[in-house]
C-alpha cells in the first residue's frame, strides 16, 4: 500500500473530532533540492543531467519542508516510502504508459 492511501484510510479510521475539516500534509518529513531530484532521475533513467544554474528570481522558493507532526499526531501516519523509491515507482509507471 502506498502512503497516501495509508493516509486516507488512518484518516478515514480516525476520530471525527480530532481530524474533521483538517489538511495533513502526506510526505517523508525531508527536504530534497532540486539537484538531489536531477542526481536520482539521472540515475533511475541512465543520464547525466547537466543543470544549467541562472540568476534568482523573484518569488522563486529557496528551501520548502512539509510538517508532518500533525498527521503523525493526529492519524498515527508516518511515511514509509523514501524519496528515492518515490520516484522509481513513478519513473516505472510512466515507462509502462504508451
């Protein structure tokens, strides 16, 4: 079972009054870069990507991180799937699409 659907059902077994009308954030609790996403795919899918750096732009996000404290609290959930995983189950899928 992957980790939104173990989320889905631990919110769905969940009391109505600890979680009713609340957004959980389903994710590992890690942050990942940009290059760390370049370095697996180039990996998963057997190329040497060669990032192109260019100047900051405005409204460009330097460092994102999901909390998961309230779905851990709230639903018992903790993700089970690493980063790497993530994306070969998706470089996986998208190779078996036509």
């Amino acid at each position: 079972m992957g980790d939104v659907v173990a989320a889905l059902l631990a919110a769905a077994a969940a009391p109505g009054e600890r979680c009713s009308g609340r957004a959980y954030n389903v994710a590992a609790g890690r942050s990942h870069d940009l290059l760390d996403l370049l370095d697996v795919l180039g990996s998963l899918i057997g190329v040497t990507p060669a990032p192109v750096h260019t100047e900051v732009r405005p409204g460009d996000v330097r460092s994102s991180l999901a909390s998961v404290a309230a779905a851990g609290r709230d639903l018992g959930f903790r993700a089970r799937c690493s980063f790497e995983d993530g994306l070969a189950k998706t470089v996986d899928w998208l190779r078996a699409r036509p």
